[in-house]
C-alpha cells in the first residue's frame, strides 16, 4: 500500500531519519581497519538506542542484527559476524530505525584506509546515480525516471546497476509500496504524490550486475563474480516542488 504522509506524520519522520543519520556519522567515525562486522554492529545498536528509537532491522523476517555491514563483493545483507574489516576495504552500512511507529531508512558505503582508485570511483559514482535520481525529483514525475537516472550514470561509467533488489516506500513499515527500482524506462510508471516517502538506494556493481543469494544464512547478497559493489541510500520526501532528503 502507498501511504501518504501529513504534516504530523513528515515531523515524526524528520525525527526517526534524524536519528539514522546521526547513527551514520557516529558509524563513519568509529569505523577502522581491524574491527569486525559485528562490532560495526554493536556501534549501531549502541547509538540508535541511546537515542530512544529501535533498530528495525533487528527481527525484521528473522534478520539477526541491527544493521547490514556488506564488505568489498557482499551488495547488500550482510550479516555482521567475525569478518575482520581491511586496508582497502569498502563497506556498505545499511540501517533503520524506527521511532514514534516510523522508520528512517540510510546507507553509506565508507573507506577502510587506503582504498584503491577503482573502489573509490565506484563509491563516488554510486553516490552520484542518487543525486542525479533527485534532480528535478517532484510531485508528478514518473516514478521510473528515478531508475533511468540512477541506471544512466552507473552505465555511462562503465558499471551495472543490481535489478534483484529496489528501493521501495517507507513509514509505519520500513518496506511500504511503492517498489523503487535502479533501473527503467524513462515516462513511465505511476505519477509521485506530495507526501509520499521513499527510499532511493542504488546498488551498483563494478562487472556483472547478476547476484547470488546465500543459502545458508539466508541473507547475504554477493555479486555472481565476486568484483566489488557500492550501495548508498537516503529517505525522501515528495513536495509538490521538491524533494527533501530527509537522512541528509
Ligand atoms: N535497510 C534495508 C533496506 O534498505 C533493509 C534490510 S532488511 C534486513 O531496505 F532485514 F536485512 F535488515
Ligand atoms: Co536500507
Ligand atoms: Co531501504
């Protein structure tokens, strides 16, 4: 279901992706070479609930941890666990939180110490299909425009946007309708409504854009030929004359 959300509802957002945000920047100070997934994790839990909100993906379908800390060819999903972070390493935090019943939803992919010209292209350039998809971002705009500009970018620097997973709504649910994709036709799709939130997260691929689910833990998301990926993602706001990113 598309929710659409009133005035009270965008200030309880404001709060709930204020506190992502925040997370985020604690996560990029801490974060060093030599730490594990699980204790990028436990800064996560550790902040998030410092600020009185829950750690929505905690639970969420099962999910193990309160965040997804993806490194080097792991897209998206990766559970925190005992991998030791490396020089050179590019890693993906992806986290939610919900307070007041609604959920803030952010990803940044951070640099783990001296990280090669290629990685850090591909960071920048993942970072750059989401500003793109909120040029001219409005009330009225197709919602397929967004993966058109998202795809564009990635393709016009030489990489391949994941079509196995989207972007989707968010509010009471983290995962509301509508489906968000990274990639599409340009003019098509349903037209966007003021009030609607959404979370625009490109995951971009250095070679192939095929993935692989892994069996068994059931969540970690990799790329069919182990080369690196890049994820970034913000929650936005719908205006009739804008947009407003609400975890920036
Ligand atoms: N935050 C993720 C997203 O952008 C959701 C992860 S669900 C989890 O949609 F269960 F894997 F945490
Ligand atoms: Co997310
Ligand atoms: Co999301």
């Amino acid at each position: 279901m598309i929710t659409i959300k009133n005035e009270r509802e965008i200030a309880l957002m404001r709060e709930s992706c204020r506190i992502v945000k925040e997370t985020l920047e604690f996560v990029g100070k801490n974060i060093r070479a030599g730490m594990t997934t699980k204790e990028v994790d436990e800064l996560v839990y550790r902040y998030i609930t410092s600020c009185g909100a829950y750690p929505s993906e905690l639970g969420y379908e099962g999910y193990p941890a309160s965040s997804c800390v993806s490194v080097n060819e792991v897209v998206v999903h990766g559970v925190p666990g005992d991998r030791v972070l490396l020089d050179g390493d590019i890693v993906s935090v992806d986290i939610t939180a919900e307070k007041n019943g609604f959920h803030g939803d952010a990803c940044r992919t951070f640099l783990i110490g001296n990280v090669s010209e290629e990685k850090k292209r591909l960071v920048k350039v993942t970072e750059e299909c989401f500003f793109k998809a909120v040029e001219g971002l409005q009330a009225g705009v197709p919602l397929y425009d967004i993966g058109y500009k998202v795809q564009a970018h990635a393709e016009a620097n030489g990489y391949s946007v994941v079509r196995a997973l989207t972007g989707h709504g968010i509010g009471r649910e983290m995962h509301e309708d509508p489906s968000v994709p990274n990639y599409g036709k340009k003019g098509t799709g349903m037209r966007l409504k003021a009030g609607m939130t959404i979370c625009i997260e490109p995951m971009i691929n250095t070679g192939t854009f095929k993935v692989n689910f892994n069996r068994a833990d059931g969540w970690t998301v990799t790329t069919a030929d182990n080369m690196p990926a890049a994820h970034y993602e913000n929650t936005v706001l719908i205006k009739e004359d804008g947009v407003e990113i609400l975890t920036l």
